[in-house]
C-alpha cells in the first residue's frame, strides 16, 4: 500500500542518513513524490535528491523550520 511505501522511504533514508534522521515534515515532502512516481525505489531517490538541497530546513534543532513557518506568517500578515 501506499502508506507501507512512504513508511519505508522514510525509514530507509532515516538509516542511511542519520543526520538529520527522520524529521517531523519530511513525509510532507515524500508523499507527493510517491503520489507522481509510485514506484518506491525511484520516489525514495526523487525524494534523496530533494533532500540534498533542504537538509537545512530538516534540522534536528528546528532552526531552519522556524525561519520558513516566521517567513510565511509574515507573509499572510502582509
């Protein structure tokens, strides 16, 4: 099922890369990518390779996170 396949690209990617690990929102980012490429294998590399580009955002400290969520509230405020 489509929940086993996300399940499993989180959780290989959370092994392979134990920094940052599986961060809160990352299944955010995995789940369209499963939904357009349902094959696993090549979700979880679409899914690597978008990874490579937002490990700061992903931060276990939340920092990067923060700045995005602050960006945004600044934006609807606007």
């Amino acid at each position: 099922s489509s929940g086993q396949k996300l399940f499993q690209i989180l959780m290989t990617y959370s092994v392979y890369h134990p920094e940052p690990g599986y961060v809160q929102g990352m299944n955010d980012m995995a789940a369209p990518i499963l939904y357009v490429i349902p094959d696993e294998s090549l979700a979880y590399a679409c899914f690597c390779a978008i990874m490579r580009h937002m490990t700061s955002i992903f931060h276990p400290n939340g920092i990067g996170m923060n700045r995005r969520l602050d960006l945004l509230r600044k934006t609807i405020r606007a």
